[in-house]
C-alpha cells in the first residue's frame, strides 16, 4: 500500500477487479500525493478532487454490484490540458483560453469516462502544445533531476505519471510531444497511427500532424489506455474507421521472426555514446528473444525535418485565427513567431511542401513493405539539461538533431512507441524508439510487451 502510487496501471486494475483495494482508497492516496508534491512538481494545471471522489465512489459501488466494466474501471488517471473537459477549463498551456469551459468531454475523454476511469485532473503543458510554456506559467519539474528537461509539449503528463501523481494520462504529440517527455520521465508512450484516435475535443497546433495516444509506466498500460480510446467517431469524420484491436490480441507471447529494421548511418549519425549504448542493449536483448535485425536505409529525412516547421506553422495560424493577431499581446513570444510564421507563407510554397510531404510518405511506406519495425532513438542526445534547453532557440541545427528522429514520424502519420531503454551516467532515463507501419500499435505492442518483460527499465522510479 505504501507504494500503491507506483503501481502499474495494469497491477492496480486487476487489485481494483479483485477488490483488494478500492477506487476510493485509490483515489484518496492520489490526491494526497498531489497536494504533498505538486506544489514543487507542477504537473497539474488543475485538480478535480471533488468530482474523482465522486467518480471513484460510483466506481466503487459498480464494482460492488458486479457491474465491473474493465481493465480502467476505478483507475485514476489524468489528462493533458488541451482535451476538452466539462467539468473543468481546458486551457491548452495559454493564458487566452484560460476561462473557457467547454459544454462536453473530448470524445477521447468521454471513451475514459464510459470505461470507469477517475480522472484527477488536467496536467499542464506548453503554450498551444508548442515548443515553450507561456511566460506566465510555472513550467513542470522533472522528478529525476530538476535541473534537467521534462520533456515538450507533454510536460504534465510526463512528470505526473513519473512521479506516481496519476496511474497514466492522455497526451497529443505533434512533432515528439509524447516521445520527449516519455524519454525524458522514464515511461512508455505511444504515438499511434494519424487517425487512430479520435482528436474531436482536442486542441489543435497542427491538425494533419497531431496523435492523441497514452503516456503510461508499461507498454501493457498503454495499450489498455489506447484500446479504449482509439476508433471511429462520427464528430472526427478523420478518425479511422479500422477496428480497434483487443489488448489481448496484441500481447503475443513471442516475437520470433519480427524483423525490424536499423539503419546504421543515419540511425546512429550525431548520436552520443550513451544513447547509442541503449539502442546497441535493446538490439541484443530483442535478438536474444527471437527478433532478426536487418539493414536497411531510411530514406532521407532532412528536408521533412525541414518542413515540419513551416507545416507546423501554417496549420496553427488557422487554428488560432479567431484570437490571433487581434490577441496578440496575450501570447508568448515563441508562440507569437510561430504563428507570424505561418501567415506570412505563400500558397505557392505551401503547395511544394506538401507534395514533399506526400513524397516523403511513399518512400517511407515502401521501406515498411521489408521490415515490421524501425529501431531509432527517442533523440540524439543524452538527458538534456534545462540551461542546454535554454540555448536550443539561438541553435537551428540542434532543434533540427532534436526532431530528426520524431518530427519525420508526424510527416507521414506512422506509429511509434516509446520504450525506456536505461540510464545516463547522471542518472537521468534514456529511451529508444521503435516504428511501425501505418496501423501497426499491434506489432509495437507485442515487441515492447516482450522487451519489457526481459528488462526492468520501466520499474525504475525517481526517488522523491
């Protein structure tokens, strides 16, 4: 009971299922954690104790009456602050949007709360699920080491779930933003396919280039997380119609003959030694359970890194065109030079950037028709401290090595999972990634189950 907070989502369910604990006692342990930390932590941008006391209690007497509704039934769990929430403001790192309540639940949110989840709250994030928080904003602190990056735009989500503050939260990833913190916070994320979750009830940066997904301490919690939340839905008409597989279809109990793809130039090029550690010990450990490596070159990313920015850009003016310009003022700066960005491109080269993109997209879908998987790093570098981050704006060319290996996975929609793969010589998590086809959450799944059940990387917890 004492370390309850760290529990995997999984654990904690099947003690809810068994009625060793209650949602209630759950519940009430949660909250206490975030009042005795969070002041310091500030991964929540608000918390809704009254209403997940109430949640848990109906949760509490379901599962009494034998009206248990599954695997996150009673869990408490919180979510990134840019989906909409009726009970509480959905802010989306700003200070503009602050006082909007919106009348219903992301369609993502309602999917929770039909499966019994308890939600905490909303976690805090960078202004517009962009690269910076608002000035004004206190940004989250990383629970491993203060001095060092928590992770963008995802901030919140990363450190609660990190720091046992909620069992595994909701997230958007437009360019790394679930990858990033997950690295960087030692938990599991899951980036999945465009479209495979519906973003009806989300904020927008970049439509055509945000995932919703989990952030979670195992790849089983976060394939329980996007199984009941993933799927069609009829307010999101891009939302992918494909069926949405079970949790336990995907955890197979082996992954002889999976191949998967590493590209030792690119994939290794710039990459610190410590990191390259981590991708060389999780090759040997997927070998040694039955995995083949195989060779491959991916193609060229540097023009869609490129890209991504102005891509970026465009789509968040039009998602920001009712308060900006005429708002101005209420922005932050970097979100300011964004979105001037973004109005001052031309139709023209917009039109070459997506043709690109399109291209791009076919020679990566190709490369996918050789290999189930794309072993690459979470990033370049080894855990980055918050003063290295606060140069990374006067540096293009270490935001371009920062995004090599996330932003080209938003360019063509394909789905990543995020794995913690071991530790710098600081201390701090270091984590891999592997990649997948378009509507490939299974494949991802059923490796990172069979990783994480030969290593312990994802039990690991900060000391606080």
């Amino acid at each position: 009971m004492e370390q309850l907070h760290f529990l995997e989502l999984t654990d904690l369910a099947e003690l809810i299922r068994r009625r060793e604990i209650s949602p209630v006692e759950a519940t009430r342990q949660q909250l206490d954690r975030i009042a005795a930390l969070d002041g310091t932590l500030a991964s929540y941008a608000v918390v809704t104790a009254e209403r997940a006391m109430a949640e848990a209690q109906a949760a509490e007497a379901d599962i009494v009456a034998g009206r248990y509704r599954g695997p996150l039934h009673g869990v408490p769990l919180a979510v990134k602050d840019l989906f909409w929430t009726s009970d509480a403001p959905t802010a989306a790192g700003t200070t503009i949007h602050k006082r909007f309540r919106p009348t219903e639940d992301a369609t993502a949110v309602r999917r929770l709360r039909e499966a019994g989840v308890v939600l905490l709250g909303k976690l805090q994030m960078t202004e517009g699920a962009y690269s910076d928080h608002h000035p004004e904003i206190v940004p989250p602190r990383n629970p491993w080491n203060a001095d060092y990056w928590p992770g963008i735009s995802s901030s919140g989500p990363g450190v609660a779930v990190a720091a046992g503050l909620c069992f595994g939260a909701l997230a958007s990833d437009t360019g790394g933003s679930i990858r990033w913190p997950s690295a960087a916070n030692g938990l599991t994320g899951i980036k999945p396919t465009w479209g495979r979750v519906s973003r009806h009830g989300v904020f927008d940066l970049a439509p055509s280039l945000d995932h919703v997904g989990p952030m979670a301490r195992s790849v089983a919690d976060a394939a329980a997380l996007l199984t009941a939340v993933a799927g069609a839905d009829p307010a999101d008409p891009t939302a992918l119609q494909a069926p949405v597989t079970n949790v336990a279809a995907m955890a197979k109990p082996s992954v002889d003959g999976l191949r998967i793809g590493v590209d030792r130039e690119w994939g290794r090029r710039d990459v610190d030694p410590q990191v390259l550690a981590v991708l060389d010990d999780a090759e040997r450990v997927m070998s040694a359970l039955g995995a083949e490596f195989v060779e491959v070159q991916v193609p060229d990313v540097t023009q869609a890194v490129a890209d991504w920015a102005p891509n970026c850009a465009v789509e968040a003016a039009v998602a920001h065109r009712a308060t900006y310009p005429s708002r101005r003022a209420e922005y932050g700066p970097v979100m300011r030079m964004v979105l001037d960005t973004g109005r001052a491109l031309s139709g023209f080269d917009y039109q070459d950037l997506l043709l690109r993109r399109m291209t791009f997209r076919g020679r990566m879908r190709a490369l996918f028709g050789k290999i189930d998987l794309l072993q690459v790093p979470a990033h370049p570098f080894a855990p980055l401290s918050l003063k290295t981050m606060g140069t990374m704006g006067l540096q293009p060319e270490l935001i371009a090595r920062l995004q090599a290996y996330t932003a080209p996975f938003n360019m063509t929609g394909q789905p990543t999972l995020t794995l913690p793969g071991g530790f710098s010589t600081d201390g701090l998590p270091i984590a891999f990634q592997m990649v997948a086809a378009d509507l490939g959450e299974a494949t991802l799944i059923r490796a990172g189950i069979a990783f994480q059940r030969a290593t312990d990387w994802h039990r690991r917890h900060p000391a606080l």
